[in-house]
C-alpha cells in the first residue's frame, strides 16, 4: 500500500474524534485508540535508547551492530502492531500484515542469548545505572500498560493472539536488554534493597537451620 503524506494537520478531530483504517470514526479516549497511542508511546522510547546507542556502541564491542538491528527491527514492529491496532475486524483488507508466531519466538532466541552472559538475580532491579538501563525500564514499563490496553481491548473485539503474546514478549525483551545492556558497558545495575536484606535473612535463617540439624545429628 502506498504512503504518501503531504498535509499533517486536516482538523477532522478538533471536536474529539479520529478515523481507524477504513474510515471509522470513533472517539479519541476509545480502547483502540488507547492500545494504539500506547504503543506509539513505546516506540517513541525505543527511539531514544536507539539514538543514544551510538554514544555506546564502541563500548558494546562486536555486539554493537546486531544491537542496534534489534532496535531498528523492533521499531518497525511496533510500528506494524500499531497499524494492526489501528485496524477494526470489519476493515480488515487482503494482504494486510498481521503479527506471526515468529515475531514472538525471535524475541525468545534473542532473550535466550542475552541471559547465557548474565547472572542470576538476587533481588528486583531498580531502573538506572546508566542512561540505556533506565530509558529501556521506562520502555519495558511502557510495554506493560500497552499490554494492558490490548487485553482490556481484546475484552470487547478479540485481537490477533500473536499480537497479544509479542507485546507480553517484548516486555520480557526489554527487561532483559537493559541487564544484557549494563552487563555489557560495565555499569551498576540498581538493586532493590529491602529484597537483598529479605534474601540474607533468609540465607542466615537457612545456615542457622543447617547448623542446628548438624549439631543434633552430632549427638
């Protein structure tokens, strides 16, 4: 389908509406608009760790440049679940795109890569550390009310499960991008203190134990 936009502004929602795909007009708070702003929300933040990765990419060493595909791959999926959004069941048209399982699954094989050079967590991280760290929690965060939207969506006009099941996925993806991102520049990963403290009670509750059995075993 041919894009051609030559005038911006067209003054059709000045009074509180919009057009869908296929000439619909609905209000501009509906669901489907919420699902679909949300969406372009997190593309815009996606943008920004993608323009500041050229201040990294040296440090990020031979992995820089698949990095920075995967930015620009998931951009455009984005990009391509927002039009899906943007497009009710009675305007779907032939040879539409739709999201496939293997959007999904590629983040998967992506994330399953990233998590070989990490290690385990001992608590929840805290956004921050370095500047990709904390822009890509506030992308994984913005995922999450995305995700939200279209299940409240989906609630009143079912959507495409693959879409459904690729933005919970890039959630997954952009949690584990800003750990693979810290690791990688060598940055501090903010930790959640209260979870470090419960974890070493319960280490020293479990050696205590430990050491118990051990003594009443001795006799």
């Amino acid at each position: 389908m041919a894009i051609r936009l030559n005038r911006i502004y067209t003054r059709g929602g000045d009074k509180g509406e919009t057009s869908l795909v296929g000439g619909v007009r609905v209000p501009k708070d509906s669901p489907r608009l919420e699902a679909y702003g949300t969406v372009d929300e997190l593309n815009c933040v996606v943008g920004i760790v993608r323009t500041l990765l050229a201040r990294h990419r040296r440090r990020l060493g031979e992995a820089g440049p698949a990095y920075a595909a995967i930015l620009q791959r998931v951009q455009n999926e984005l990009f391509d679940v927002g039009s899906e959004l943007a497009t009710p069941p009675q305007a779907e048209y032939a040879g539409m795109h739709r999201m496939g399982a293997e959007q999904a699954q590629r983040l998967e094989v992506e994330m399953d890569r990233m998590q070989q050079e990490l290690t385990p967590l001992n608590s929840f991280t805290l956004p921050g550390g370095g500047e990709l760290n904390a822009f890509l929690h506030q992308a994984r965060a913005v995922c999450r009310r995305a995700e939200r939207l279209c299940w409240a969506l989906n609630r009143r006009e079912p959507l495409n499960p693959h879409l459904l099941a690729y933005v919970n996925r890039l959630g997954d993806h952009l949690f584990v991008q800003s750990r693979w991102v810290a690791k990688r520049l060598g940055e501090e990963e903010f930790l959640w203190e209260r979870g470090l403290q419960i974890d070493r009670r319960k280490a020293l509750l479990a050696r205590r134990r430990a050491e118990r059995a051990g003594k009443e075993q001795d006799g």
